[in-house]
C-alpha cells in the first residue's frame, strides 16, 4: 500500500513536471512567433510608405518624360529650351520625393528595400540624362545626377545613388537619342544626327572600359550597339544624299 502511495505521488509529480515544461515551452515558443510577426508588421508599414512615396515617384518621372517626348513633335527641337526648363522645374519634385523618401525607413537597410525604387530611379536618371544631352549634348555624371536627386554617391552619408542604377539610366538614354537622330532628319536638321553618331559612340566607349558582370547591364548594353548602328545608318543616308560634307561625318569604332 505505501509502495503504491509513493508510486501515485510520484506519478503526479512526474506529471506536474511535464504540464510545467510543456506550458513553459509552449510560452517560450509563443514568444518567438509574437516577436516574429511585430517584425513583420513593422516591416510591411514600412514597405507601404515607400509605395507611397515611389508612387509620386513614377508620377513625376512620366510628367517629364510626356514633357520631353514633345522634341519629336512637329517644331519640337525649336522648343528644347523651353521643354528642359519644364523638365528641370519637375525635378525639383522629385528631389523633395527622394527627401521624403529617405525618412521611412533606416538608411542602414538601404538595400533591403531598393528593389521598390529601382526602376523609377533608372527611368529618372535617364530623363535626367535626356535633358542634359539636350541642353548641352554632355554626358550628366553620377554626381550631377545625385545632385539634381539631392541624394548621395557615398554609401553611408545618406540616401545613395546606386551606381548600377545610374548605369541603366545612361543606358537607356540611347534608344531615345536614336529616335531623335532620325526626327531630326524628317524635321530638316542634318547636323544633330552626326553630333547624337559622335556622342553615342563616346559613351560606347566609356562602356567597354567596364567589366560588367551584371547580365541586365550586359543586355542593355547591347541594345546600345544597335541603336548605335541605327543612327549610323541615319548619318549614312544623309552622307550618300549630299546632304552633309563627308568631312563631317563622325568616325565610330
């Protein structure tokens, strides 16, 4: 009878034990998931805000690019100035968009969520490309470009400009310049092919310096040699129809 009184005692220990280790556990693990989905909502908000601010973002960025398609229209190259001082007063709006930006999320975590802004910055260099070429027929450096942002080229001093972004832009910036090179000619104006030939081929030259390992920027980069090609073919044309000096025709590698 004692041997049995010991034996239930021990019995009801054992399974108070086991009750207290299975809660304890069952507490600990409910600990873990609670602070796994206060990260997780956190980190939704947080994507949401961006998707705001990109949003203004992309709304901007086609405001400039319906503004600068008007130099394909009929008397569009007359209008140049005009049309980029637009497209610099819209810039200003995108500085204040990349202001607002920056201040949704850690700027340690810059790469985490890049991935939400990474096209619309590509398409903003490219415009911001666009409309220096068309001001000065320059090429516009990271810097200048980050300048016009007001965001930064040094990684840790504040919202950065990513340097393969800024290679996109520029990359893009060659199909619209192949356009432009044969509007010119339907619009009377010979000289800006060549010039578009002779800038192009400068630009495929600073290309090859690089090793790119990127396959989206290898890609692009060979869009490059066939709009390139394209407007040789234009300055070709103008060459065999007189239309400008042989001498003037720029040589491309």
């Amino acid at each position: 009878m004692a041997k049995n009184k010991v034996h239930q005692l021990h019995t009801r220990v054992f399974l108070l034990m086991l009750y207290w280790l299975t809660t304890t556990t069952m507490s600990s693990v409910q600990e873990i998931f609670s602070s796994f989905n206060d990260y997780l909502t956190t980190d939704h908000d947080i994507r949401e805000e961006i998707r705001i601010s990109v949003r203004v973002l992309e709304q901007t960025a086609r405001e400039i690019m319906t503004l600068l398609q008007s130099i394909h229209q009929r008397d569009g190259l007359k209008q140049i100035p005009a049309i980029c001082g637009k497209s610099r007063e819209k810039f200003e709006s995108v500085k204040s968009s990349y202001a607002d930006l920056a201040g949704k999320f850690p700027i340690e975590n810059y790469y985490k969520f890049h991935d939400h802004w990474r096209f619309v910055t590509q398409r903003l260099i490219f415009l911001s490309a666009l409309t220096t070429y068309l001001e000065t027929e320059t090429l516009i450096t990271r810097e200048e470009t980050a300048k016009l942002f007001g965001v930064e080229v040094q990684r840790g001093n504040g919202f950065l400009l990513d340097l393969e972004d800024y290679l996109h832009g520029l990359l893009m910036l060659s199909s619209e310049l192949s356009r432009l090179a044969v509007n010119s000619v339907t619009a009377g104006d010979y000289e800006r092919p060549l010039k578009i030939s002779s800038f192009l081929g400068e630009v495929n030259t600073g290309f090859r310096l690089l090793n790119l390992k990127n396959d989206s920027l290898r890609k692009k980069f060979d869009s490059l040699k066939y709009d390139i090609k394209k407007v040789e073919e234009v300055v070709y044309d103008i060459s065999i129809r007189g239309l400008q000096p042989v001498e003037k025709i720029p040589k491309t590698e």
